[in-house]
C-alpha cells in the first residue's frame, strides 16, 4: 500500500518511467469501487422496495442501463489514466473513479421514482406493472436530459475550477461526504450492529489506521468476508432480525424481460417526466460542480486532469445509461486521494467496468443483490466520506477552514429534513400532513427544505464568498453574493 501523498500542494510525484497501471494496491482499491458502486445499486433496490416497487422489475429493467453507463465511464476513465501517464511521464497515475452518484440514489429514488410509482397507484389507478413501467419512463427521461444539460455545461467547468477556491470546490464535497456518503449508511450499519460495526471497525483500521489484516487481505473484502459471515450465522437465530437470503424466486441471468420490453416507450412519458425535471436538474448542477470538485481533489493528491473532459466523460456515461434504460445518474467519485493511498493505479476502474457491467448486463446482479447482507458494505461508504472530508481540510490553506466548516451547514439542513420528509410522504401515514402541523414547525420545515434544496450549490457558493472575504477581496466576495441572489431568484 503505497504512503499517501501530500494533497495540500499540487505538485505531481516525481516518480517516472514506464506507466505502472496495475500494482497490488489496485486490488484494494477495486474492492473499495466495485463494493461502492454494488452498495450504490443495493440502496437503489432498496429504497424502491420502501415504495413497494417491485423488486423483479427494478432488477432486471433499471439495473443494467445503470451498469452500462458505470461500465463505460470507468473504462473511459482507464484509458485517460494512461493517457495523463504518457503526457507527463509518471509511472504511479491514479485512475479517476467513476460510479453512482449517491445524492442522485437518494434523490432520485425517495422524490422521483418512488412518488411517482405511488402516483401511478393511487391517483392513476394503474396496476403495478403499468406503474412500474411509467416511472421507469419517467426516470429514463430525467437521466437523459440531466445527461445533455451535464454535456452543454462541461466547456465551463475549467473556467469554475480556476476561479472557485478551494475551499468552495472542496468545502461542498466535505458537506457530501459527511451527510450523504458518511452519515446515512451508519443507519443501516447500527440497524443491523454486530455485522455492520464488525464491517466498519475492519475497514477504518486497515484503510485509514494502515494496520494490515491477516495475509495481505484487502480490508474491504476482509469486512466483507467477517461481517457477511456473523451476518450469516445472526440468520439462523429465530427472530433475530436478520433474515437470510430468498433465492426461490426465478433469477434472470440475462435480463431477458428488459430486452423484450425495450420499445423505446420511454418516449410517451416525456410530459410525465417534466414535473420532476426542478428536482432532477439540480442533483445533475450538483454532479458538474462534484465533478469539478473531484478533479480538483485528485490534482491535489497528485493527478492534473483536464476538469472539461472529466464531467463531458461523465455526460456522456449519464446519457448512455439513461438511453439504456439506467435512472441513475453516474458522476466521478470524490475517492480520488483514498483510492491514490490504498495504492491504486488504473487496473481497479478497468476491474469495476467489467464487474459491474458484466452484473447488469448479464443479469446476476440479481444474486449480488439477494447474497450480499448491506451493513457489510456500507461501510465503504463511510470510509471514503472520512477520507473525502480530510483532504477537503488538508488541500485548503488553513485560514480558509471556516469556509470549508461553513460549507457544510446547507448538507447538514439536508440530512434535518430527510426523515421529516419521509415520514410526511409515507402513505401508511395518511392522517399526517404538513398543514396539520403546528405553524412555528411549519416554519422551521420550511425554512429547512429553503436551505437544503439545490445544498451542493448553495455550499460551494457560501464558501466562495467566506473565503472571499478571509482574503479581503469584498468586492469578490460581493459579486459572489449578488449570483447567489439572482439565484434565489430563480428557484437555485
């Protein structure tokens, strides 16, 4: 596992000679994004399944557009790798990592997909397959055009990248990775404690403690190996809590019923689609501004890539899985320092394509789904948000710290809001209503969901301005605020 590299300059490792794109350290970083992007897809499952959504339908028609598009933006990403290797001449080049973008999983699924399934029920009187088949329409054309506003605003994003500090670039990533990335899986690791502390106390002491487990095992398969295992045994004890795996339903290898249903009758939902498009627009501003910031955490951590072709890679990875049939969109992951530490080159990302690819398209995603227990993987996911979190503070210059601090205070009005949100759309909760509510709790959820709305945007800008004015550039700092208000204006 090689040292970590000092991401508070930008200076790249004077390491040269014939580009080393496989070392054994990919092996720990292809475990890290491939259990990242698998925990991606169980939570997109799973949060459908809250809804009632079919479980069969996901599977076997939205998981392998999804894959497709995870698939070849990894491989796209490979192949930069080598091409950034052979401009500068160094052996040790860090692959970007690309997969599911977490806050869209969230968003997407809990304020798109799974209202408009309901909808589809209650107020349409559809039946569940009729449903199902709208909003799988309604999420492909959300995926689709969030993938074409992603591609005409990537010429900008060098533009973004030179004239945004770090602390706004970094300080908005800090705010995902503590609220979405970090946060919220800890509830499904502490909903399921022995398996998903096991998991989570393996992963932090051998990825971020550097404590090797024993014989070399990557510290994210060894959680996955200890937990999946207590996991396992916590099955056969009688209520428990811990179910084990149903298998006797029929498991498509290939996803036949997604290709015989592909008839492009998404297109008949495009004016279904576009009352959801202020809720998905943003999650897809939030992805460019994301990946602006990853390609500016990874040229800390060593790695200089053209920010333009980075988020137009990922425009394009979004397109095709949303042409595929995918209604999630994909994003660079903001893991870049921690896949660099783990050792990893290029041959994790080339690993990922193919897996998860390979478990869409083929079908046995589906098996993955059913065996693999979630608090095993999770905490992944909280790793790398702590990893995320670190090198925002340490890439930034220390007098810019309360930007990156105050970059944080829009997410956490996020995560304030998530569980009032979901108890208020919960069907089975009928005779609760905002309206019911008491009028100073109004206020404050009001409030809540003013500042949590569009928070990626609203951190980075909030950080610009703060760092504007540590610096004494007012009128800067001024500008900064007059956009935020036209902004506002305008629903951002």
């Amino acid at each position: 596992m090689s040292d970590t590299p000092t991401p508070s300059t930008n200076e790249p490792s004077i390491a040269t000679g014939k580009y080393r794109w496989a070392q054994s350290g990919d092996i720990n970083a292809f475990f890290g994004l491939m259990l990242d992007n698998i925990a991606g897809l169980i939570l997109m499952v799973g949060l459908l399944s809250g809804f009632g959504f079919p479980t069969d339908f996901a599977v076997t028609r939205m998981v392998p557009g999804t894959a497709l598009g995870v698939m070849l933006g990894d491989l796209a990403f490979f192949f930069l790798a080598f091409r950034l290797a052979k401009k500068t001449g160094r052996n040790d080049v860090t692959a970007m990592p690309l997969g599911l973008d977490t806050p869209s999983t969230f968003g997407m699924t809990i304020f798109i997909l799974g209202p408009s399934y309901l909808q589809g029920l209650n107020l349409l009187g559809l039946s569940e397959l009729e449903a199902a088949t709208r909003t799988w329409g309604i999420g492909i054309w959300c995926i689709v055009l969030s993938g074409a506003l992603k591609l005409i605003l990537a010429p900008f994003s060098n533009w973004v990248r030179n004239n945004v500090p770090r602390a706004g670039l970094l300080g908005s990533l800090a705010a995902i990775a503590l609220v979405l990335i970090s946060f919220l899986p800890l509830m499904e690791i502490l909903g399921h404690p022995l398996p998903g502390m096991l998991a989570l106390v393996i992963v932090l002491t051998a990825l971020i403690g550097r404590i090797p487990l024993p014989k070399k095992t990557p510290g994210t398969l060894g959680a996955l190996i200890v937990s999946g295992c207590v996991f396992y045994l916590l099955g056969f004890i009688p209520d428990s809590g811990y179910d084990l795996p149903d298998l006797s339903e029929e498991i498509y290898w290939f996803p036949k019923q997604w290709m015989e249903t592909w008839q492009w009758g998404w297109l008949n939902y495009l004016e279904d689609s576009l009352v959801y498009l202020p809720i998905a627009f943003p999650f897809a501003i939030g992805t460019v501004v994301g990946g602006i910031d990853c390609t500016e955490s990874a040229a800390a951590a060593g790695d200089t890539y053209d920010t333009r072709t980075v988020v137009g890679i990922e425009a394009i990875a979004t397109l095709a899985a949303g042409f595929s049939g995918g209604v999630i969109q994909t994003t660079p992951y903001i893991g870049h320092p921690a896949y660099k530490a783990m050792g990893g080159r290029a041959a994790y990302t080339l690993a990922t394509a193919v897996l998860i690819g390979s478990a869409g398209l083929i079908g046995y995603f589906a098996f993955l789904n059913a065996l693999i227990p979630a608090p095993a993987v999770y905490p992944i996911l909280v790793f790398i948000g702590l990893e995320i979190t670190a090198q925002s503070f340490l890439a930034t210059p220390k007098k810019h710290y309360p930007a990156v601090a105050f970059a944080c205070l829009p997410a956490l009005a996020f995560l304030a809001t998530n569980l009032p949100g979901r108890i208020l759309s919960d069907p089975a909760l009928g005779d609760i209503s905002y309206a019911a509510l008491d009028l100073s709790l109004q206020k404050d959820l009001q409030t809540l969901g003013m500042l949590s709305n569009g928070f990626v945007l609203t951190s980075l800008l909030w950080a610009w301005a703060l760092a504007m004015i540590i610096d004494r550039r007012l009128s800067k700092a001024a500008l900064v605020f007059f956009v935020s208000a036209t902004l506002t204006m305008f629903g951002f």
